[in-house]
C-alpha cells in the first residue's frame, strides 16, 4: 500500500494488525494440543495488517508528531 508515512510507522502498524489478526484467529480457533501456532494465524495475521494499513489510509489519519 502506498501511504506518506516512514517506514517505521508503516512497519509498526504492520505489527499491530498482525497481533490483532492473530489475536482473533486465536479466540474463533484455538491450536491443536502442543502445536506453537495455527496456521490459518499467519494468513490472519497478514490480512489485519493489511486491514489496519487501508483503515488508517481511508480514515486520513496522521501519526502525532511531539
């Protein structure tokens, strides 16, 4: 997604959404007994990435600066 914002912000906006798309995919479907994560986490986890990069380019919003 092309957005005005460094990549740091775009990167820890990245992150956030993978952790809130992880997050979900945890809560509907838990892992099998010892497997370290669910494979459908990591499809998730990059479509609330992508989810959370579009929402703050629609919205027009802008990272404070201070």
């Amino acid at each position: 997604m092309h957005m005005h914002m460094s990549l740091l912000w775009t990167i820890v906006l990245g992150i956030v959404g993978s952790v809130v798309g992880g997050l979900v995919t945890h809560i509907f479907s838990r892992p099998k007994e010892g497997a370290q994560f669910h494979p459908a986490g990591l499809i998730v986890s990059f479509l609330g990435a992508l989810l959370v990069l579009w929402l703050w380019h629609h919205f027009k919003l802008h990272i404070p600066t201070g």
